[in-house]
C-alpha cells in the first residue's frame, strides 16, 4: 500500500489524526489521546484494478494489459481500505461508568484497488 | 474516475483545506458515537483521579487473568465508577480481603502478623496511606472493629505493616476473614494488585508456636 504523500493521484492512504484534546473529548475519552481517522484516496486506472496496492507478479502484468486494453468491457476500480484494526477506547458512559471498549475496523492501515 | 462520475473520496479533495478538516472531524465524531451507541457525547460529572483508574484497570485485569487464564484479550469491559464513599476525588481507597483458615485454633498462639505491600514507583518523597483493618465484631452482624493506623511509602518496593493485634483478635474467635482498606491520600498511586503473576500481590505472613501443654503427652 501507498501512504499519501504531496500531491501524488494513484489510490493511496491519507493520515489524518483527531486529537481529542482539540475537539474538547478528553474530559470523557480517557484512552487514547486521539483517533487515526486515515482514508483511502485516489485514482485506480484500469491497469491498476483489482490489485490491492502495486501490481507485483508477472500474471498480474499480463491481466493489467489485458484490461487495459480492453477498457470498456473492465468495470470501474475504488481505492478502498485493504487492511483495517480496531480502535481501542477507554471512556466514561452516560452514568459515568468507567467502560474499555474496542470498536473493530476503525483504524484504515493500508488501501488498494477494487 | 471517469468526468462525472461520483467519486466518494473526490468530493472531498475539491474542498478547501480548512473545509475538508471540518467534514473529516465531523465524521470521526459521528463515526466514533454511532460505534458506541451513544446519542451525543456524555458529561462526566465526577471525574476519577488518574490513581482510583489505574487501581480500577488493574483490577479488570486482574479479574479477566483469573477468568480464563490468560492475560486477557482486548474485550469490553465496564469498570464501575468509583462511588462517592471512596473519599474525595483527591484520594482513593482500595480493600483487600484475607481469609484464614485456622486449622489449628487450640493449642496455638499468635507470636507476629505482618502485612506485607508492594508499591509501584510512587514518586520521591514521603506517601501518607491510611490504613483500616476492619473485621466482623461479635456484637452484631453487619458491626465492624476498626483498627485505623498510618503506613509512610518513601520508595518502591515492599512496605510492611504490623497486623498481630488484628490477627489475634480474630484468631481468638476463630473468624477467618480480614479486611485491609487502604486510603491512599492524593491519589499518587496504589499497592501491586494485579500483573507481575501473584508474586508481588498483597500477603500476610503469621508466625505461630503451639501451646506447650503442661502434661507431657508421650505419643
């Protein structure tokens, strides 16, 4: 997978990090300091399809080209999460209990076409 | 993706930046609250002291090892809130039960108890802990003796307390079971309750000498 970097187009992942602290959560967020809100962005040209991140194997070349040249009959590709992890959380509930959760698929570590 | 065609994530890319921060912090708040079933953030009204959270956490922990065996995977888990009797939110108390089983009731007697304590790296400087041993009092039910006395923590490492009297006195009516609160003034931190294995968990040691019998029994 590609992470994001300056302006670059192909389907990569994008940091982005909430912090807490910055949007007035910590008081009932006890654990952790903050959320990694990363996302999938970018193109995924056909050549690319179905190929979650970089094509790396001789079969894959061959399919690429086949697709590519035969750009209509292909369907279109997303930049989707590939890899996905839970976010750990540590907050008080309404009746200021003290609750440990783990919420799954809520971090996105790596991203790829469809 | 082809002109015109929906993109989910292109929409975002047309935003100014300041604009996209805005749409992305929106959507984590949302994302977070719906995951946790919550209508909208709570409000704490009585926050914990970082001591009572750490005492509370290693309770779980504690309590999810002895569940199934193993230190335990990440699973939900409630804590319940520290109630409002566990002194000011400066100080938190924690209690420890000891339960004795006096097989040998009669002809012995108590010479020394001791408590024995392992504290985490509570910072430099001398820690005020009071301690209460309250056991079941013969004259009723839900009576307790109290016998309140202070512990001073000057470093980590095992502090230990003198409990004979306690023992003694339980020991002479054969109750087996031995409460130690513990208030930890300023909440700076707490005795090893869980973790490390069982090693560094709160004990007591009892020294005990049978009665020497005044008929010398040949056996």
């Amino acid at each position: 997978s590609i992470d994001c970097s300056g302006d670059s187009r192909m389907c990569c992942r994008k940091e982005f990090f909430v912090d807490f602290k910055e949007i007035g959560w910590e008081d009932w967020i006890i654990q952790p300091e903050g959320y990694h809100m990363n996302y999938c962005v970018g193109l995924c040209p056909l050549h690319m399809a179905g190929i979650p991140g970089l094509a790396a194997s001789f079969h894959t070349a061959v399919l690429n080209l086949i697709k590519a040249n035969n750009a209509d009959a292909a369907m279109d590709s997303c930049c989707v999460p590939t890899q996905r992890r839970p976010l750990s959380l540590l907050y008080y509930d309404r009746d200021s209990n003290i609750v440990k959760t783990d919420i799954p698929n809520m971090i996105v570590d790596a991203c790829g076409c469809t | 993706a082809p002109r015109g065609a929906w993109c989910p994530a292109c929409g975002l890319a047309a935003l100014a930046s300041s604009a996209q921060r805005d749409v992305l912090v929106a959507l984590a708040k949302q994302s977070i609250l719906s995951k946790l079933r919550l209508p909208d953030r709570p409000n704490v009204t009585q926050p914990v002291s970082r001591g009572t959270l750490l005492t509370a956490l290693r309770r779980m922990r504690a309590r999810r090892v002895d569940t199934d065996g193993s230190p335990g995977t990440p699973r939900d888990g409630t804590i319940p809130h520290a109630h409002p009797g566990m002194g000011s939110s400066s100080s938190h108390s924690v209690r420890l039960h000891f339960r004795f089983s006096w097989e040998l009731a009669g002809s012995t007697e108590i010479l020394q108890a001791t408590l024995y304590l392992f504290w985490v790296s509570p910072s430099s400087g001398t820690h005020p802990v009071t301690v209460r041993l309250l056991q079941p009092d013969p004259t009723g039910p839900n009576a307790t003796t109290t016998i309140e006395t202070r512990l001073e923590v000057q470093r980590a490492g095992w502090a230990t307390l003198d409990v004979s009297r306690a023992v003694r006195s339980l020991f002479s009516r054969g109750s087996p079971r031995l409460t130690v609160e513990l208030e930890v003034v300023g909440g700076w931190g707490s005795p090893l309750l869980a973790g490390h294995g069982d090693s560094h968990w709160p004990f007591v040691v009892t020294q005990a000498r049978a009665r020497t019998s005044h008929r010398v029994q040949r056996r």
